[in-house]
C-alpha cells in the first residue's frame, strides 16, 4: 500500500503491516498474555502511520510481530517442557492412584 508520506528522496514510503491478524492468532492458538500485548503495538501502527509518524509505526509493527514470536515461542516451549517432564516421569502419578 503506497502512502502520502516521501522519504528523504521523495520517493512514497510503504505502510508497514500491522500484524494485527497473527496477534489474534497468537492470542487465541498460544499465549494470551503476550498476544494481547502484540494486539495493542498491532493497533499502533495503522494510527502512528495516519499522524505521518512512520519510524513509530515501523516500530509498533516490529514490536507486535516480535511479541507474537515470544508468544509462540514461550508455547511452544513449555508444550515441549510437559512432554519431556512427562516421558522422563518426573510428573508423578496423579493424587488418588
């Protein structure tokens, strides 16, 4: 998407992508913790980008994109964790048995 905003050589600068669809992703599918924190850098973006703040909106972008990777991340590593624990039996039986 092609933007009023020149750079320093008068070309027309790109809107970066808000992200805003991977957050919710990551919200619901991995962490929503760290998905509701990359949601609100999501909707950063696109009002830093209308205020011709294009370094903040680069950024909020960057920000969400880097917050859902530590959300898949973080899931994606204690699901890991479980399994390992588990195989190693170091979970123990459940109370009751």
């Amino acid at each position: 998407m092609q933007s009023l905003h020149p750079d320093v050589h008068g070309l027309p600068l790109v809107k970066p992508a808000s992200r805003f669809g991977l957050a919710i992703a990551v919200t619901v599918l991995f962490s929503m913790l760290f998905g509701i924190i990359a949601i609100v850098f999501a909707c950063q973006v696109d009002a830093k980008w209308r205020r011709g703040d294009v370094e903040g909106a680069r950024s909020a972008s960057r920000q969400a994109l880097g917050w859902s990777l530590v959300g898949i991340g973080f899931t994606v590593m204690t699901v890991v964790a479980v399994v390992v624990l588990a195989a190693l039996g170091a979970l123990g039986e459940p109370a009751g048995y």
